[in-house]
C-alpha cells in the first residue's frame, strides 16, 4: 500500500478544516450572538473575547407565545414521527416481501411523494385545510408532516430490512406463524436499531420544518421555526433574541443527536453491506 505524499496528507487537512469551518462557523457565531449584549454584538471589528450575558435567552423563556411553539413543536414533532412509524413499519415489511414489478412500482410511488417540491402541495392543502377548519390545529401540521416523513422512514428503512435473512421468515411460516407472528416476534427486533436511526431523521425534519408551519399555522399552533419571524419587525432586527432562538431550536437536536449518535451510524449502514 502506497504511503501518501506530505503535500496530499496536507491537502486532505485543508480540505477538512475548511468544510469544518463552514459548516461550524456559522453556528459558532450564532452562539456568541446570543451571548452578547446589543452593544457588543454591533461592534466592529467584531468582539471574540466579551463579558457573556444571558439575558436573551432570559428574555425568550420568558416570552409565553415561544413557550407555546416549543410545546407545539414536540407535539407536532413527536405525533407526526410516532403516527409515521405505525405506518412505515408495516409497510416496509409488506415491501420487503414483494418481488418483482410490484416491489419496483411501490418504491417509486414512494419515492415520488417524497421528490416532489412542498411548494406543490401548499395551496391545495391550504384550500382544502380552509374548508375542514384544519387551519391553525396540531392535526392539520401532523397530517401534512406525516406525508413527508412517511416515504423518509421507508426509503431509510429498506436496505436495513434487506439485510434480514429470508431463512428467518421462511422459518417462521414452517412453524406456523403468521405474517404479523413473523413481523413483530422475529424481524422488528432485528432492525430496532435502523427503526430509531430512521425516527431521529424523521423527527429533525419535523422539528426543522418551515415553510408548511407558516402558512397553515396562526397562533395556537406556530412551531419554533415561525417564531423566530416575530423578532423581525418593521423597526428593527432582534438579533439577539432571533440568536438565542436559534440555539434553542438546535439544542435538543444536537444533544439528542449526539446521545444516539451510535444508533444512528450502526443503523444507517445495516444495510450496506449484506453477505
């Protein structure tokens, strides 16, 4: 094996410290935005080394409409991934059973939902959400979340469920158990892993998304992505308050993320290798 040369070991580093630094330097600039005060934030050239103050995220706790979104958003969240994962299971099983051109033609329809840009669905479901009084409700976000997560978690779900061996469920039928024996008894236990990787995916778009929670939503249900837009006014930016926010909605994701971190990689690479 040919030892790589100092210039191309160099070139590896450059380019790693430079993706690093694009991906985690605006996050880090948005952690000292919300550590500073609105004098220290505006100063120029920018200040690395402040007295940190809390004060805006004092200010947005105690703020009860982003309290309410908080509470919005583990509901919605969690709802739409729980009621996506009831569905996505069995259907990932149904899949993995098919042969041939039904298997090909499930996974594209699926595939399709899924490609399709959200700003197609916005206006009908807006219509359509006007006429059942679906407006402004947790039901109406976690119906519309529950679409796009639903393709997410299967396409997530069907190289893991490929690396189950056939032998097990053939098994399982020669001794009598039936297909939903077979599915809860036998494999789910198998891909428990792949099914929490696939739930985290599910659930960071739901706790991220925007566009669908600021147009069906109005004040009883506005999510955390929305309210950051109410520290935006005519007079003036909020940086500080929009900062704080912002760290917040990536709080728990990233401490969620970086807590399972280990089912999240051992899932997604399941199925990737099948021997």
């Amino acid at each position: 094996m040919k030892r790589r040369s100092k210039f191309t070991t160099a070139s590896l580093y450059t380019v790693g410290i430079t993706y690093g630094l694009a991906i985690l330097g605006p996050i880090l600039w948005v952690l000292l935005l919300a550590l500073k005060n609105a004098l220290d934030a505006f100063a120029y050239p920018p200040l690395f080394i402040f007295e940190p103050t809390l004060e805006h995220f004092i200010a947005i706790v105690e703020d009860a409409e982003f309290r309410l979104a908080f509470a919005n958003s583990v509901i919605i969240s969690t709802g739409s991934v729980a009621l996506a994962m009831a569905f996505a299971i069995p259907a990932t099983f149904a899949i993995t059973i098919m042969r041939g051109r039904a298997r090909r033609n499930s996974l594209l329809t699926i595939l399709l939902i899924r490609m399709v840009p959200g700003m197609i669905y916005l206006l009908p479901y807006f219509v359509i959400y006007s006429r059942l009084d679906l407006l402004d409700t947790h039901i109406g976000l976690i119906i519309i979340y529950l679409i796009f997560c639903l393709p997410l978690i299967i396409w997530t779900l069907i190289p893991v469920w490929g690396a189950v061996p056939r032998e097990l469920r053939e098994s399982g039928m020669i001794d009598g158990a039936n297909l939903w024996q077979i599915l809860v008894l036998i494999e789910l236990p198998l891909v428990r892993i792949g099914i929490i990787a696939s739930g985290i995916i599910a659930f960071i778009f739901a706790w991220n998304e925007f566009l669908f929670a600021l147009v069906i939503t109005r004040r009883k249900t506005v999510t955390l992505p929305v309210i950051i837009t109410h520290y935006m006014g005519y007079e003036g930016y909020e940086w500080g308050k929009i900062s704080a926010a912002s760290v917040i909605i990536m709080a728990p994701v990233v401490v969620f993320g970086f807590l399972i971190q280990r089912y999240m990689i051992t899932g997604l690479t399941a199925g990737a290798v099948k021997g």
